[in-house]
C-alpha cells in the first residue's frame, strides 16, 4: 500500500479527534471556566457569569491553597532530588555484570506495578504504626530507642513519612529510564576508552554522564508533571503539611462530605489552570537548560 | 484495486468508531414501555445509591426492592451503587439528561447539592400505606428525622429518612464499671471527675483520630456558644477572636495537661483510635457516631459492652444535654419523574422504612428509622440520647464544614491534644484560613 498523505490522515485520524476531543477541547474549556462563576462542572454555558481574575485573586488569597503549593514545592525539589540521585545510583550498579541483575531490577520496580492507594496504606497502617509498626519493631530490636520512639504520623514528621513512601514508590520508573539510556550506549565507546587507558571514573564522567543528559532532561520533565498530579498518597497521609494543590482542587470542586458550601468549579479550574502553567514553564526551563547530545547509535 | 478496497474499509471503520459513542449512550434517555397489567403502580426506575455494593445497606435495599417487585410487578427498581461520591455525581448525571429517579445521601448534602433536582414529598407523607397499619406514613418515622427535612427546606418534606445517625460519646462500659463510674457525667466537673476515675485505674480516657479530632473542641465551644454562632468558626477568621472559643480551647488543653488524652493522639490516623479501643481494651471514651459498633464489628471482642452518653453541659454554656449532632441519610425523588414514578418510588420507600426497617437494625447494627422498630443491643443508650436531643446541631460538630478551613481546624486540634502547643496557639493556628 503507498503511503500517501490521504493514507496518512486515514490511520491518524480517529487518533487526531480524539486527542482534540478528549485532551485538547476540555483544556480549552477549564481554561474558560477559570474567569466564570460556574456552580458545577457541567452547568451549561449560559448559567455561568464572568468574574475576570476573580477566581484567581481568591485562589492566590486562600491560605490552604498557598500551603498545599508550599507543600507541592518541597516534594517536587526535594523528593525529586533524592528519587533522581537513588534512581541513577540503581540504574548504574544495575547495567554492570552482577549476579541476578534480572532480580534486582524486577525487585526495585515492583513497588511501581502497585497502586499508589495500597503501598500508602501499606506505609500507613502497617510501617510507620507507633504501637506495632515495622519501623517500632525494628528499631526496638536494634535497640535505637529514639528512632522507635519517633511518632512517624504526627504532624511534625508526617511530611517526611509521605516522602518516604512516595520515593518508595518512584525509584524503580526513574530507574529503568535511566537504564535504558545507559544500555542505549554503545559498548565501543567504553572499548576505545579502556584502549586509550581511561579509568572506570573517567569513563563515567567522559562517556556515561554526558550522552545521558537528554534522560535527565526527560525523567525531570516527567517527574514535574507526575509530582503536581499529587493525590493519593496526600489523600492517604491526611493532614496540613501533606496537602496538595490537587487535593484542594478535589476539594473545591466536589466538597468534603457534609460541607459542600458553594461548590466552585470555576475556582477549581483556576487552580488547575494554575498547576499546568507551572508544569508548562518549569518543564520548558529544565528542557532548555539541558540540551542532548546527539550521538551516533 | 486491491489498495482501493482496503481504503474502502477504513474509512467505514473510522466512520463507526466515530459513530459509536452517538449510538451506545443512547437508551439513557428513552422512556420504556411498561404494560399496563392493571395491578396498579407501574414503573422503571433508576436508583442511585450512597451505599457501596457490599455494604449491608445496599444489600437490605435490593431484598426490599425484589420483595416489593413481587407484591408490585409492574414495578422494577435498578440499583446504581456509587459510594459515599453520590452525592456530586448524581447531580452531574441528572445535569447530562441520565435518567436518575431515585437517590440517597446525607441530609445535609441533599441539602446543599441536591436542591434543584429533587420533588416536594410532602403530599405522600400523609397518606396510608399497605404495610403502615392504617396510619399515615408520617406517624412511622422517627419525628426528629422527619422535622430535619421540615427544617433544612423550608417546612417541606423532600425525602424519606432512613439510616439515622447520632454524634455523641461513645465508651466502654467494662471500663467505666471497673473504675467505680456509677453514672454519666452530665455537667463538665462531673466529667472531669470521670475522666480522673478512669485514670486512676489505670485505663486511657479518652482517645481520637484525625478523621474526628474537631469532635471535642467543636462540642465543646458549641455548648458555650451556640450552633449559630459556632458556625462561623468554619467560614469566618475573625469569629476566632471570641474569647469564649479561647475558653473552649483552654478547657481541651486542660484535658491534656491532666494527662487524660490517649498518649498516640497525635498521630493516630483514622481508625486508628476506634479499633485500638476494641482491640486493646483499655481506653475509655471516643466522640463518634452511631456506625462506630457497626464499623468495628469484626474486631471487637464477644463481651464488650457499648455505652454512650450526650457530651455533658459546660460552664456558662448556653446548650444543654438537650442538644446533640446527628443527621440521616435521605431518600430523594427526582422532579423529573412523572405522576406513576414518583408514586411507585414512594410507595417502595414506604416499603423499605416499614417492612425491612427492622433488617438495618438487625442485620448491620444500624439506627432504624421506624418508631416501631427494636434498637440494636449496642445501641440502646444512643437510642436515649437520640430521643433527649430538640436542637440540633450539624453533623460531626460545625466545625468540620468548611471546605478552606476543616484541615486546618483537624490539624491544630490534634496538637492541641496531643499537649504540642497551648491553647492561644491553637486558636491563632485553627483560624489561619
């Protein structure tokens, strides 16, 4: 069959008009809903009434909303550093010839098959429990009797505990990005550099580092859309500190379960409007910062 | 020529793909054609329901609809079990045109979501009903209920109560008998002295969780201010500056102090505090509703015996024992219905609040809503204190209504409880929403 342009538009086509109707046209729409006074997602259009940057001047005044993007902020730059550092560290000890690489890669992704519900309840109920938690247990054991003590669920260390289990979570996808970069260069590049008398380091920093920039560009790209979509684990760990912008979206939109005072989607689209703009930018920052190397394989 | 047919069956096969999402959500809208086979209520309808499939209430609702469908078969009801998210997505539904006729939900969300949507009821509730015994239907249901539909919409009855729930102290009378606690505290000091009791033996007071925390402070400043004035604490900063929330907040933090707190309040995540109350025994007293003997039925123990008591009067209160939480679920009638559903649907909520009332009670440890029906075991003390209460208030306590400020009101008063600040701190931190 040739491949002409009327063939071309034939295969995309269902796929062209659903991504217009499905991703692009409900965009669109939120983004009108932000400067309207809308009761419910699907009032109809003549029953919504203007308020300009209304929305937006309450949404940036509401101190809930200014401490879930506080809150959103640390999680982005600090889970992401650590979830990013780990990541790398596995991806490299993992493309060496160790025993069981299979294993130990299938190991640390599989928290990632998990739904993100059940490893936070897991993480909840069952680690971080003050009176018969993994964490109690073992540091009993081990006899560090401050450690044991640390009430990982109150409010001063609930942040951290949602961290943890979050990184938990993330290392085995970032991992295997990585790999697969790594794999993707070819061995005759780490030859000719044993050839030349280059060390294990050196390979490292001359070769590895710099033909897997564009990986970092992508896994920091991902990283930042995924982290502002941030529910369950928040929904989970409930409290203050552990509040997300997507979660006060939630909120506003649907209440909670006696409240339900004056639904505004038209707010809840200002905050989402809000969290795209700020994955748009950052995501255009981090790929223009980190150009890839093109190479050859 | 080859090429050509195979372009022929693609585009017939983008033309049907397209085309399927116009035909399949179709029959949504249509109206079926029920024969008329003269045995009086004819209807198809749809319900939609809080309730999630394995809960013993949706499990009671579909025996009563198949035992109505046999008295009434021109009648079929077809369930649509949502969870407790029914309340917002029945009003998108009904929104998009999807044929919902009936629904439940808590009587405050049917009040704030709901108001468009649904038919006045009042004309039904006066009128007799096979299974009421020649009385109207009204003189069935438990009047408090009835009267909160009366008081959230203006003196009309827009739904028929079922599943009731009352928001008081519960505890464990075991604990209280050992202590030497001969009757429930009714004023603060009592309570104290209570409290003290219980210490001294050796027991844990009282315990919360994070789902419940406002609980307490929010019963308490409620007793000292009034509801009215109580609910502006939720939507209002400036209502923080009363000193008498201060005063509510000192006597939470007293409590603290005396050490009458569970010492994991801080960082007991739901249900953390009710089932360490089951489990180990040893705590005393935790605010809840009348579903708490029910949600921890599988792990409490054969022996434990359940008492519960209205949160006592306050120094310079304004609300007595009289007044208490409580809410019930509610089941609404579409007002798009025609003449024959809306009387079909009634007819099967009737059959629902009177035949299989006592299955609630029996089968899943819940409040029936008939006056004719015998309470559970557990909850024949809720049952006295459900009867004393005439004012209401809110369910859970106004506290937890706001949207912007219940997170951080929950939060503030865990650390309230759990010793970490001080009452004025409390209050600067709740009401910084």
């Amino acid at each position: 069959m040739k491949l002409s342009k009327g063939n071309i538009f034939l295969f995309m086509g269902p796929a062209v008009i659903l991504v217009l109707a499905v991703f692009l046209y409900p965009v669109f729409r939120t983004t009108a809903m932000s400067f309207f006074d809308v009761r419910e997602i699907i009032s109809p259009v003549h029953k919504w009434s203007f308020v300009g940057f209304g929305n937006y001047k309450l949404l940036y005044k509401t101190p809930l909303f200014i401490t879930s993007m506080k809150n959103i902020l640390k999680l982005w730059l600090y889970c992401g550093a650590i979830t990013m550092f780990l990541s790398f560290l596995f991806s490299i000890a993992l493309t060496t010839e160790i025993i069981g690489k299979k294993f130990f890669r299938a190991l640390v992704y599989l928290p990632n098959v998990v739904a993100s519900i059940a490893i936070g309840y897991m993480w909840l109920f069952y680690v971080f429990n003050n009176q018969f938690g993994l964490f109690k247990t073992l540091f009993s054991f081990l006899k560090l009797e401050s450690l044991a003590q640390v009430q990982w669920l109150s409010s001063n260390y609930i942040f951290y505990s949602m961290s943890i289990a979050f990184i938990f979570s993330n290392v085995g996808y970032y991992m295997m990005m990585f790999i697969a970069g790594i794999e993707k260069i070819s061995s005759d590049y780490y030859e000719a550099a044993k050839i030349e008398g280059a060390g294990v380091f050196q390979s490292f920093f001359k070769i590895t580092l710099p033909l897997i920039k564009g990986v970092f560009a992508t896994a920091a790209v991902l990283w930042t859309s995924r982290t502002m979509g941030f529910f369950a684990l928040a929904q989970v760990f409930t409290g203050i500190k552990t509040y997300t912008p997507m979660l006060y979206t939630y909120i506003v939109l649907f209440g909670t379960e006696f409240s339900s005072t004056a639904n505004n989607a038209g707010l809840a689209a200002s905050s989402a409007v809000t969290m795209t703009l700020i994955v748009i930018v950052v995501s255009t920052i981090i790929q223009t910062l980190i150009k890839d190397e093109n190479h050859e394989g | 020529m080859k090429s050509k047919l195979v372009r022929c069956m693609i585009l017939l096969g983008v033309i049907a793909l397209l085309a399927t999402p116009v035909f399949a959500g179709g029959s949504a809208e249509s109206k079926d054609v029920v024969a008329d086979d003269g045995s009086g209520l004819q209807a198809k309808l749809e319900y939609w329901s809080s309730w999630s499939a394995n809960e013993p209430q949706a499990l009671i609702l579909e025996d009563a609809a198949k035992d109505f469908n046999k008295l009434n078969p021109g009648v079929k009801i077809n369930f649509t079990f949502n969870g407790r998210d029914n309340r917002y997505l029945t009003a998108s539904a009904i929104q998009s045109g999807t044929k919902v006729d009936m629904m439940d939900a808590n009587a405050d969300n049917i009040s704030a979501l709901w108001r468009d949507y649904i038919a006045d009821l009042s004309p039904y509730f006066s009128k007799t009903y096979p299974t009421t015994n020649g009385k109207p239907f009204l003189e069935e249901l438990m009047p408090s209920m009835t009267k909160l539909s009366l008081a959230l919409f203006d003196d009309k009855y827009v739904f028929i109560p079922f599943v009731p729930q009352a928001f008081m102290i519960f505890c464990n009378k075991g604990i209280f008998e050992e202590a030497g606690v001969t009757s429930y505290p009714k004023t603060w000091d009592e309570f104290l002295g209570t409290c003290e009791q219980i210490k001294r033996a050796g027991y844990i007071p009282i315990t919360s969780d994070n789902a419940y925390n406002t609980s307490w402070f929010g019963y308490y400043v409620t007793r000292l201010i009034g509801d009215d004035e109580a609910s502006e604490l939720a939507t209002d900063p400036q209502a923080w500056k009363n000193p008498k929330v201060l005063e509510a907040a000192k006597a939470i933090e007293e409590l603290a102090r005396r050490g009458y707190y569970d010492p994991n309040i801080a960082s007991n995540t739901y249900p953390n505090g009710q089932q360490s109350m089951v489990i180990n025994e040893n705590i005393a007293m935790y605010i809840n509703g009348t579903w708490l003997p029910n949600e921890v039925a599988t792990t409490t123990p054969d022996g434990f015996k359940w008492g519960s008591f209205a949160f006592p009067t306050v120094p310079g209160g304004v609300d007595d024992q009289t007044a208490g939480a409580y809410s019930t679920y509610g089941i609404s009638v579409s007002n798009k219905t025609t003449e024959q559903e809306r009387e079909a649907a009634f007819a099967f909520a009737v059959h629902l609040t009177t035949k299989f009332d006592q299955a609630f009670a029996d089968d899943a440890n819940i409040v029936p809503v008939n006056v004719n029906s015998t309470w559970p075991e557990d909850l024949l003390e809720a049952r006295e204190v459900l009867f004393g209460y005439s004012t209401r208030y809110p369910a859970q306590t106004s506290l937890t209504k706001g949207a912007n400020s219940k997170q951080i009101i929950l939060d503030a008063a865990q650390k309230l409880m759990g010793g970490l600040i001080t009452a004025e701190e409390f209050v600067a931190q709740a009401s910084r929403f």
